[in-house]
C-alpha cells in the first residue's frame, strides 16, 4: 500500500492539533503558491499531512560552508524551519540535530534500516575524489562511501547547492582534494541538482513539497535541474534588461551609472549565459535581495563553466537571444513594385510602339518620294 | 573629297595622339594607400553579443530621430537609413550565427568620393569621408557608386541629404571615440589608428589560428577601407561583397585623367574639326560641294 | 536647290493635337509641383537601393541619346562634307535642343537640391575632376547653349523680315555674326557629345561591381558613344519621315537610304565589339548561363543586328518602311541598352526592386509631350523644315 497516495485514514495530523485546521490550511496553500503547485495538490499535500506522513529525509554533508542550510533557514513561506521538519521528518542533519557523536550515527543507521527505498537524500557539499576520498571523512569514513552507501536505498537523491552539483568553490583550479558533484559519482541514478551558491532555497523546497505531495520529480533538464527553475537565463528575465538593450552600463562601481542601477553587463555579469531563477526569486525573504539587485554583476554561481572558473569580471556570450531582441537580416526586404505602375508603364510602351508599328505599315503602301528625281 | 577627309584623319590622329600619351602614366597610377594620420574601426564578430548598444549610442550621438515609419517594431530599423548610421543585423544559417554591424566602410580610396561632382563626398581629416551640406545638390551618384550601399538619402524631405556614418567626427574633434566603440561593453567594435588596428587584427588572428576565416576584410578589399572586420563565418554571408583588389573609382579615373588630361585632346579635337570645317567651307566657296 | 530652302509650314498652333499634349503636359507639370512638396520619396519608386531610376534612365541617358540626331547629323554634313544632308540638319538641331532642353529639366526635377545646380558649373575650385558625372553635367549645359545657339539662324531669318524694326535690325546684324561665328559653335556641337554621351557610358561604369558583368567592360564609353550615333540617325529618318506625313513635305528617301547605311556600318560595329570584348574577358559563358540577364541580353543583340543586316542591303533602304521600321529597332535596341545598364544589369542586392511609380511616368509623358508639341509649334513658325512648297492645309 502506497502510504502517500492512500487517503483511507483520516486522523488529524499532529501539526493541525498544535496549531488548528484554518492555520494549517493556510501554511499548506502558503507553501503551494511559493512554488507554484496548483490547488489541486494542495489538497494533496493536505491530505498527505492529514495521514499524518512525513516522508524521511536524510541530510549528508561533506565538503561546504553549510550556506545552502542556512538559506534554507531563512525561509517564510512556509515560515520556520520547524514546519518544514513538520511536513517532513529529518533524521539526519548534522547541523540542526541535537545528537552529536555516535547518537546521530546510531539514527543515521537506524533510518535507513526502517525507510529502506523510501527516504530521500539530499547532499550538500562536494565529495572530493582524490587519494580515496580521505580529504573529507565522518564518522571514520570516507564521504565517497557514505554517499554510495546511503544512496544505495533512496527514493530520490537531491543535490543542494553548487558544490554538490557540480563540485562548486572546493573544485575550483587547482581542485587539491579532487572534489566534485554527487551526480559524478552516482552516475547510475537520477540525481536531481540545485546549484546556487547558495541555492536558491525556493527551489528546494519546490522540489521537495512535489516529491512529498505527488510523489513524483519535477521536469529535469539534462544537468539533472528543475526546468521550473533553471530552464531560462538570469538575462531573460533580470530587471535591468532595459538598461541592457538601451546600451546603459555601468562602467565602474560607484559611478553614476551604478548610482542609477544600469545594466552590470560590462563588469563581468554572467546573467546572460547562467540558467537560475535569482532575477524572479530573490533571497532572504527580503525584494531586491539578490547580487544584481544590490548592485555587483552576477558570478554564474549555478553554472559549472562559470562558477569559479571565469574571474568575475570577464564578459560572456549571449546564450540566447531572445525577445524583446529582434534582429534584420542581412539584407532585408525593401517591399515590391506597383503592379498598377507597372499596367501603366507596360501600356504606354505598348501604345507607343504600336502607333510606331501602324505608322511604318502606313510608309508600306507609300511609294518612293518623287523628289528624289529632280535631285540630280 | 579624299583630302577632308585627310585633314579631319589627320586632325583626329593627333588629337588622339596626345590622349594616348597622356592617358599612359594615369594608367601605371599607384594604388592609393591610408593617410598617415588615418583611423579606423575594427569589428570582430566572434566578441560581438548583439546587445545593439552601438545602434542606440549612434543615435544619440548624431542627434538622429528613432525610426518609427512603417507598420513594425518600435525603432528597429531593417537596414541602414535616412535615420540610421549604423546598424546591427543577424546572420542564422544551418546552425551558424553571427552578428554584423554594417556603417560607412571608410574606403582608403572611396567611390562615392570619385562619383561626387562637386566634392561634397570627401575624405578629410583622418582620412575619414565625410559630406558637406553646402556642396551637395543630391543627385544620388554616390549611392550608385557605393559597393556596400552605405550613402542614404532623406527620400522624404524637401531638403534632402545624404546619411551617413562619419566615424563621429564630431566626437574625435573633442578627444572622444566614436559612439559605437565607446559604449561596446565588449570592445567587439575598436577605434584607433589605422595601422594599430590592422596590426591588431593580424595579432588576432596568429594568437588564434581557426578562430577566423583567414582574411581581414577591408585589407585589400576595394583598394582597402579603414574600417576592418574579422569574422569567424565567411564575409559574403555577413553581405560584404567580394571586389577584389582594385579601388572601384580607378577604371574611371584612369579613363577621365587619360583622356581629358589638361583638356589637350578635347581641344586638339575642336581645332582640328575647326580646321576640317574651315577647309569645307573654303571648298564650298569655290563651288565644290557633294 | 530652292526646293531644300527650310520655310515654316505654317498653319494653326492650336490643333486637336497640339491641345492633347498640351493637356498632358499640364498633367505633368502639376504632378511635378507635388513632387517638389511631397518629396522624391512618396512621389516616385526610387529607394537606396535604385536610388536612379527612370528619370535618370530615360529622360536624361536615353533622351539625351535620342537627341543626337543633331550631333551625329552635323559630323555628316560639317566633317565628312556631305553638303546633300543639309535640309535634314535643322530639324534634327531642333530635335536635339528639344531633347536635351527636357533632358536638363528632367535632372532638376530628379535631383534633390536642384536649387544648386547653378553652383556646379561656377564653382570651378571644387569640382572633382574624376567624376564622369561632371563631364557630363558641364557639357549637358554647355551643349543645351550651343544647340539653341545652332538653331539660331532658323529664328534670325523669320525675325529678320519681322514687322518689328527693332527686333529686324538686331537680327540682321546678329546673323552676320552668327554666319562668321557659327562654325565654331558647330565644332562645339561635335566635341560636346562626343565628350558627354561616352561619359553617360562612363558614369554607369562607376557601378562596376553591381553592374552585372555582360554590360560592365572598360568598352561601355566607346559603347555609348557609336551606338548614340546610331540612334541620333535613326531619330532623323523616324522625325523626317513623321514630319514629312503630318506637315505634307515631300520627304527625302534618298538622303535616308544613305543615312541608313552608314547607320548599319555602325551597328555592326557596336555588336562586334561588345561580343569580342565579351570574349576577351572570358566572359562567353554567361551569355547563356545568366538567366534573365542572358535574354535581356540578347534582345539587345537581336535588336541591334536586325536593322543592321535590314540596312545593310540597298534593297532594304530603298524601301521607306523598311527604313522606318530599322529605325524603330535602333530607337528600342540603344534605348534598351541604356535602361539595361542603368537599371536591369544594376544589382544592389537582395531585396530591393524598382518600377516607376505612376506620377513619375506621367511626369515623363508630360515632358515628351512637351517637347513635341513644341516641336510642332516651331516648326510651323519658323523655318525649320525643307522640301517642296507645302502641301495645302488639309493635311495636320
């Protein structure tokens, strides 16, 4: 029996005693709309929560600066990280757990024992490669291993952030512990990224709060990201695009064109060759919160060319082109002829050379001039 | 009869004689080279995005109204105009993409400067062409000469005059750079001296073997333009012709210079016409006339 | 020799006809108001990319190529002393100064500032002597001069029996002048176009690399030049012919026929050359693989050497019709050669395309019938026409 899709049971969830029916229905439509899940799933996720289901998550974290979680925390809607630990039930964090020691290692092991193909993993941080994976290791344990381990028996994998994307700033030249992305690894298994440093944690939560209602993973592109984020460019839909296609750019920081929020183009923005959401999602809960906003060109931190390969001041190609750009062709269409002026050119011609014609039949039946006689 | 006939022969032979002599070192004429203080463009179409800052830079910098005529976009222009000087466009073909800034090519021996009547097309300062208002009658010869169809005309006003990029003369005049190299976020389109461009373009081109198609356009293209393009999809399909090494206005120059040098055979002509007719007349008088 | 004195044809200047062309030309002269107020654009086909277009093509290059009847009439009769042809050389001056009249008409009606035009023949300092259109544009002024001034003698004679004394004695005494100084206008009247008319070849040659290559040849000058004298005698039997019919003068077939052969001389030439040079280029293939450029082509071949083999026989010139029909061929076949160069063989590229608007072939039409109705004015008034006294006046 599916325990997400079987709605038999009906006993309110713990969550709903704590903080009343309207509230809970309030939280769930909040959490729905930020990701853009339709009111049918609501009722879904209702109903999932109503089984009082709360899917297990297991958090593994190797090399990262915890950033992503952070964002994560640094959420509203839904608001607290508790009610996100309500919707789910994380068994494993490292940093939000009260365990330490061999107490969390004991829940790790226990988890995956008890939710065998049903948990969902996510992974932040890069998994370094290089001398057996020594470079990063928990619990005695190399992360490579961890990771193979615990992935072995996950319903889905998620990488959060850019390190665990791709690599991130741990791979960056010269890469010393051969650090990389979770995909890399497990090769053999759908993973789905998030890249962003940090990621943008709406994007996480979209993922998850799909997985957990529908059961199902959102549209992948074939980086393994969600295209409901990642599928246009920064450039597409950033704010400062008229600035852009106005030629107005900022020069320097700090001159007036900065001082008038002008397009960050010329000072390396990566906008126009990075597939994020950032422009329309901003951070921190707070608008405008966000690197173009607040007025520095953006890195491409979620693109793997990008991130901490390009300095950050090197312009890039335009990945696509797209309205409200339009282009002429080399040589373009100037439009056609009249085709009354040419009836009336045609027929004056045509009049012309007929009464020349008549003219010269007329000559036909003239005879030799007579005064060619007395000419001599 | 037969010694009119000689005369004029006579007449003729001379006359064409002198042109043959003096049309002989217009012919052996040197190719002309770029004055030594000229500038120039490079425009590289591997670097260039297409943001169309240059297009909008140009306006602005020559006081040009935006180009609402006609049932299409807001000021997109679909070529070059009475009221565009400089114009990006879009080559897409299988799969290849580039982009293409079309503005007066600065020709280093041009044809619409040879066409012009009364010296209102010229090259001036730098070596840059430019037109004077007060010369022109608008007879639109330059736009026949033109081989990149550069010179256009304000078809719709009572005083009409030809439009054209003039490098921003006006800009240089005040230490600036053109408009279109100013603002090019990507340095995709520079200005500078002629002889540092074209050295550039040729750096370029040994730093980054098969990057290019292995020419610089306006080389030799035309007798050379001071405006050069490397490009990494053939020039024709950016539509900048092939003409190979010849400046355009040479065959008339060396037919004009040759034959009408100092006017000596149009006048030998007319005196010995003159002659033939004198004669012809004098034979007439006698009553000799067929 | 009394029956070749030139004598006005008299009778009325306003007939049905002349009030026809009259009408026209009041079309064309309204229409070419608008055009001064609308602009060139609205008003005309021309665009940037065929910024030349009929005006340009007929009025001026090929107007100014039927109008040579004067010139190449004057090399007979002046250089190669064919006295004979004298009765034909005022009406074919009177063609010619028509022509060129509304040739320089049409140039201020096309050109965009023609306030300045003044400017080109006095601004000695800047012109540009490379340009072939200045040639032209100097001596297009110069010739319109010399040809009226050509003409003088047929207004001097009537003025000189004018009832008016004052205008009779300044007649007088300009023709006395005019007897000793016209030579020398005349010899004018031969340089001029063999100056300009080659120039109108070189003008177009300019264009080289958007001319399409069976008509750009180093050639083109020498090309115009003779076919322009084909033409101008081909004009001369068409006009002599008409006249004679619509004025009731005897016409002069002999003089014709012999004007026909030289004329065939010429054609061959002008096709000789333009196949060798085409073959000296190695540029023989195209004239079949050129699509719509390998017809037009050929049409002009075709018209050119048809009258010239219809000429080149005795019997053919012998025959007035025959003559008249050569003569319509030349009129089309160096016509068609000048608007193929100007406009068919002249490629700006993709995209572009040219037809004459409806005012300005209106415009066109109300020059040319300003011309001939002039045409017809003077010839009645003055003494223009020769041949035998004229015919009563049931005849237009």
């Amino acid at each position: 029996m599916d325990p997400i899709l079987d709605i038999s049971a009906k006993t309110p969830s713990a969550l709903e005693t704590k903080i009343g029916r309207r509230k809970f229905l309030k939280i769930i439509t909040a959490a729905a709309a930020s990701i853009g899940l339709s009111g049918s799933a609501v009722v879904q996720m209702v109903e999932a929560a109503d089984l009082g289901l709360k899917p297990s998550v297991i958090w593994l974290h190797f090399q990262e600066c915890t950033g992503c979680t952070e964002s994560l925390l640094r959420t509203a809607h839904p608001e607290l990280a508790s009610l996100i630990l309500d919707l789910i039930s994380l068994d494993y964090h490292e940093t939000l757990a009260a365990a330490a020691g061999h107490q969390i290692e004991k829940s790790l092991h226990d988890t995956m024992a008890a939710q065998k193909g049903k948990y969902v993993l996510v992974v932040e941080g890069s998994i370094p490669e290089k001398d057996g994976g020594i470079y990063c290791k928990i619990a005695g344990r190399t992360a490579l291993e961890i990771l193979n381990e615990v992935a072995a028996d996950a319903a889905a994998i998620i990488a959060l952030g850019s390190c665990a994307s791709f690599g991130g700033l741990p791979a960056s030249g010269p890469n010393p512990t051969g650090a990389t992305g979770a995909p890399m690894i497990l090769k053999d298994k759908t993973v789905v990224t998030i890249p962003g440093c940090p990621a943008n944690p709406y994007n996480f939560l979209g993922v998850v709060l799909q997985f957990v209602t529908l059961g199902t993973l959102p549209a992948l592109d074939d980086k393994g990201r969600p295209l409901f984020a990642y599928a246009r460019t920064i450039h597409e839909d950033c704010p400062r695009r008229p600035h852009f296609d106005a030629g107005r750019f900022v020069q320097q920081f700090g001159d007036e064109d900065h001082r008038l929020g002008h397009c960050l183009y010329k000072m390396g923005c990566k906008g126009p060759a990075t597939h994020a959401n950032c422009s329309i999602k901003h951070f921190c809960e707070v608008p405008g919160a966000w690197p173009i906003g607040i007025g520095h060109p953006c890195i491409g931190c979620t693109e793997k060319e990008l991130a901490f390969q390009v300095p950050i001041h090197t312009t890039v190609d335009i990945e696509r082109a797209t309205p409200p750009d339009t282009y002429p062709p080399i040589h373009a269409d100037h439009g056609g002829v009249s085709p009354v002026a040419t009836a009336v050119g045609g027929a004056v011609v045509g009049v012309a050379l007929g009464a020349a014609w008549k003219q010269a039949k007329k000559l036909d039946g003239e005879g030799p001039d007579s005064t060619d006689k007395k000419e001599e | 009869m037969a010694r009119t006939r000689r005369a004029f022969l006579k007449g003729l032979a001379y006359a064409g004689g002198t042109a043959a002599v003096s049309a002989v070192p217009a012919v052996a004429s040197e190719p002309r080279k770029a004055p030594d203080d000229a500038v120039g463009m490079l425009y590289d179409t591997t670097r260039c995005i297409g943001c169309k800052a240059c297009v909008v830079a140009c306006h602005e910098a020559n006081d040009l109204p935006p180009d609402t005529r006609g049932d299409v976009l807001y000021d997109a222009p679909q070529s070059l105009n009475d009221r565009t000087k400089n114009i990006i466009k879009l080559y897409q073909e299988d799969g290849r993409r580039s982009y293409m800034k079309q503005q007066c090519m600065h020709c280093i021996d041009p044809a619409c400067v040879g066409a012009c009547m009364i010296g209102a097309l010229q090259k001036r300062e730098h070596g840059i062409v430019t037109w004077d208002s007060d010369r022109c009658i608008g007879c639109r010869y330059c736009q026949v000469a033109c081989p990149y169809n550069v010179p256009k005309f304000e078809w719709e006003e009572a005083n009409p005059r030809i439009i054209k990029c003039e490098l921003c003369n006006h800009r240089l005049a005040e230490g600036k750079e053109p408009a279109c190299c100013e603002v090019c976020p990507r340095d995709a389109v520079i200005y500078g001296k002629y002889d540092e461009l074209l050295a550039e373009a040729k750096k370029r081109m040994v730093d980054h073997p098969g990057r290019y198609v292995d020419k610089i356009y306006g080389e030799h293209d035309g007798g050379g333009t001071q405006v050069l393009y490397l490009s990494h999809v053939p020039f024709e399909k950016l539509g900048l012709p092939e003409l190979g090494d010849e400046a355009v206005p040479k065959l008339n120059r060396t037919i004009q210079h040759g034959v009408y040098k100092g006017m000596i055979a149009p006048a030998a002509l007319y005196v010995a016409m003159g002659a033939v007719m004198l004669r012809n007349r004098r034979k007439g008088d006698q009553g000799d006339e067929s | 020799m009394s029956e070749h004195k030139a004598t006005p044809v008299g009778g009325s200047l306003m007939t049905p006809s002349t009030r026809i062309l009259l009408f026209v030309f009041m079309v064309g002269a309204a229409l070419t108001v608008w055009r001064f107020a609308v602009g060139l654009g609205p008003s005309t086909g021309l665009s940037d990319g065929y910024p030349w277009g009929l005006w340009i093509a007929f009025d001026v290059v090929t107007g100014t190529a039927l109008a040579c009847g004067g010139y190449a009439m004057a090399l007979l009769v002046y250089i190669f002393n064919k006295g004979k042809y004298h009765p034909l050389v005022r009406p074919a001056l009177l063609t010619s100064a028509l022509g060129y009249s509304v040739a320089a008409i049409g140039i201020i009606i096309d050109v965009g500032r023609p306030w300045f035009i003044w400017r080109i023949p006095i601004s000695v300092g800047k012109w540009n002597l490379d340009s072939a259109l200045l040639e032209v544009a100097l001596c297009v002024m110069a010739y319109v001069m010399v040809l009226w001034i050509e003409l003088s003698p047929a207004f001097l004679e009537k003025w000189q029996d004018s009832g008016n004394t004052g205008l009779a004695s300044f007649s007088r005494g300009l023709s006395k002048f005019m007897d000793k100084a016209l030579i020398w206008f005349i010899a004018l009247g031969m340089l001029l176009p063999t100056m300009h008319q080659s120039s109108l070849g070189s003008v177009i040659m300019l264009a080289g690399p958007r001319l399409h290559t069976l008509w750009h040849t180093p050639w083109l000058p020498f090309l115009y030049l003779i076919s322009c004298i084909a033409m101008g005698y081909a004009v001369v039997v068409m006009e002599s012919t008409l006249s004679s019919r619509a004025f009731g003068r005897q016409r002069e077939d002999k003089m014709l026929a012999s004007l026909s052969g030289v004329t065939s001389g010429i054609l061959f030439l002008f096709v000789a050359v333009r196949f060798l040079d085409l073959f000296l280029r190695g540029r023989g293939p195209l004239l079949i693989g050129e699509g719509y450029y390998s017809v037009m082509f050929w049409l002009e071949t075709v018209l050119f050497l048809a009258p010239a083999i219809m000429l080149a026989g005795s019997r053919g010139r012998a025959r007035i019709g025959t003559m008249f029909r050569a003569s319509m061929m030349i009129v089309v076949a160096g016509s068609l050669y000048r608007f193929d160069s100007y406009l068919v063989a002249f490629n700006p590229g993709p995209g572009w395309s040219y037809f004459p608007s409806v005012p300005e072939i209106v415009i066109t039409l109300g020059l040319v019938a300003m011309e001939i109705m002039v045409f017809i004015m003077l010839v009645k008034s003055f003494p223009i026409l020769s041949g035998t006294s004229p015919m009563p006046a049931h005849r237009k």
